[in-house]
C-alpha cells in the first residue's frame, strides 16, 4: 500500500534537490549544497588501494595489509578521505533527516575516478543495509538513497539484507570488526540466484574499517557474484 506522506516528502526532496542555494562550506550563493569549487579543493582525486581505498603511494596499486590478506572485493572506490567538510555534511544527510543531500552526494561519489564506468559495468547495485532498529530512527538507508540516484534502474534494496543487529565497532580492530559481523548480512532466501554470475557494486556513505563492506561482499562471493566492486562517499583514512 502506498503512503501519501511519504510519496508527498519523497516529491518535496525531489524538488528541493534542484532549488539553489547557499553553500555548505564556502557560504557561495547561489549555488547547489557543496559548490564545484569546493569540491575540486576537499575531494582531490588520490592515489588509492584498489582493494580497500586505503591511501597509497603513487604508482603502488595494493597495500600491504590487501597483499597480506586479500579482501573479498575486486575493487573499491572512494569519493573523498572522511575529513572536513565531508563528516558535516554527511551527518546532516544521516542524522538530521535531510534527505536532499542524497542528490549532491552521489553526484560527487559518481564524479570520482573509475565510479561511473563500474556502474555501467554493474548488472546489480546493492546499498548496504541498515539494522532495523536504525532504519526506524533515521527513516531513511543513506546507502539507498545514494544507490537509487547514481543507477536507479539497477538499484535493489531487498536483495542483500541485514539480518541481525551487531555491538558497536568502534574501538576494534578489523579481525574483530569481521567476527563481530559473522552471519550479520545474508541474500533474501528466494531470490538468492539473482547475484550468480552477476557483476555487483555494493554502496555505502563511510568506509572505515571497511569490515561491514567485506562481510557483505563475502556473501555475495558465496552467492556466485562474478564481480564485487564497492564504491563509497568517504574513506577513513589513517592519521598521517
């Protein structure tokens, strides 16, 4: 059944997304929520593992630790390191209900080196899933509305699920973080067949650890996935 408030906001986002206005970081006006300008200057192309988006030396294609022990993803994509402005404006897409940020967000993640040829290539695009307890507090998966934006005709939310809530990751290392997730995401039962021999992108707004990612992209390798690529808004990058 269909709901009319949530048709109606849905159309009202739509609508804002396309408003100019003030920018979020330099205060240009008028302008759309984050400026070009400001988009050349915060999110540089960089030189990134292709593995897990870790920054790496130019001309080096892996890091250490994805030489050491290989990722279950053929590649990952980053938009920008998760360092100012980008935590600001991500949280207020997340955390503070504003959904029209998804539209600018995913032009700059689509912008990034490699992503639009990945999503061309992609017979699936899967946004990650959220618990149900913070699907309920956000009313929104971030992930989803980012994947619906950047190939809305691919886009399946129901097909990767999370199928139980995890403890908080923060403070773990990453072996943890991934015995932490074990069994935390599955392919919908009836229709797991979808992803064999497939190429899928999987999309998320934050990677840090990037354990949640490589738990998902184990099950779609169980589930016969041909490809993997992960493209993300934002890298964790280590201190430097």
């Amino acid at each position: 059944m269909s709901n009319p408030w949530r048709e109606g906001a849905s159309l009202l986002f739509s609508l804002l997304e396309h408003v100019p206005s003030q920018c979020a970081v330099c205060r240009a006006w008028p302008s759309r929520p984050v400026c070009d300008a400001c988009v050349t200057r915060f999110a540089p192309p960089a030189s990134r593992c292709v593995s897990c988006a870790l920054p790496v030396p130019q001309g080096v294609v892996r890091c250490g630790e994805c030489l050491a022990h290989p990722p279950p993803l053929d590649a990952c994509l980053a938009a920008c390191a998760y360092a100012w402005p980008w935590p600001d404006c991500i949280a207020q897409f997340k955390f503070q209900g504003r959904a029209g940020w998804a539209a600018p967000l995913a032009t700059l993640l689509r912008s990034a080196p490699w992503v639009e040829p990945a999503l061309e290539q992609a017979d699936l695009v899967l946004p990650m899933p959220l618990a149900k307890s913070r699907l309920r507090e956000r009313g929104f998966n971030q992930a989803h509305e980012l994947a619906r934006r950047l190939a809305p005709r691919k886009t399946d939310p129901a097909l990767l699920l999370r199928t139980r809530e995890t403890p908080p990751q923060s403070g773990l290392a990453r072996a943890e973080r991934l015995r932490n997730l074990r069994g935390a995401f599955a392919l919908e039962p009836l229709r797991a067949e979808a992803v064999r021999g497939r190429r899928v992108v999987l999309v998320d707004d934050v990677m840090t650890s990037g354990a949640s990612l490589f738990s998902a992209a184990q099950v779609l390798r169980t589930g016969g996935a041909a490809h993997v690529t992960a493209i993300v808004l934002a890298r964790t990058d280590p201190p430097s």
